[in-house]
C-alpha cells in the first residue's frame, strides 16, 4: 500500500511461517519419495513400463519437494525479514529473495 511518504508493507508474518510450517508438515508426511517396484507385474513389457513409471514418479515427487522445502524456506525468511527490518530495507531484501 502507498502512503505519502512512500510505500509501505503490511504483512502478517505469522501468516507466512504457518504456510511454511505447513509445507514442511506436507513433505514430511510423505513416507518415501520413491515407488516400490512391483513384485510380480507379470508379462516382461508390464514391469518395464511400471519401472520407467517408478523412476518417472520418483524423480517428479523429488524435485516437488525440494522446489516446497525451497518456497517454505522463503516463507521463513520473508517472515524473518518482515519482522526485522524498516520498509526500505522490506522491499529491497524481498525483491532479492524472490527474485534471486
């Protein structure tokens, strides 16, 4: 929102660390990022399509949840920052951290 003398921020932080808190609540839900291999698929061309599936799913949930640890961890800092810093110096770091 702009003022007279500038712009200013009004940020609730603890909304930002709950959204962080409860993205890393998600990931840490998930027992494994990696689909187990079926014991017995049957006909040759079956397990080779569940395998490259596995490998596909796995690799897919992997960087999901490293790009959810990545924005939690934003989350934290732009909380962090909010928190410590006057409006210029807001605005300047949270320029840097979500553009960087």
């Amino acid at each position: 929102m702009a003022n007279g003398s500038g712009t200013f921020y009004d940020v609730d932080t603890d909304v930002l660390r709950a959204m962080a808190s409860k993205a890393r609540r998600a990931v840490g839900g998930l027992s494994s990022f990696t689909v187990a291999a079926p014991g017995d698929a049957g006909h040759e061309w079956v397990a080779t399509a569940a395998s490259g599936f596995g490998s596909a799913w796995s690799e897919g949930l992997a960087a999901r949840v490293t790009d959810t640890e990545d924005f939690a961890e934003r989350l934290h800092t732009t909380a962090r920052v909010f928190d410590e810093g006057t409006d210029a110096a807001k605005a300047e770091i949270d320029a840097m951290i979500w553009d960087g």
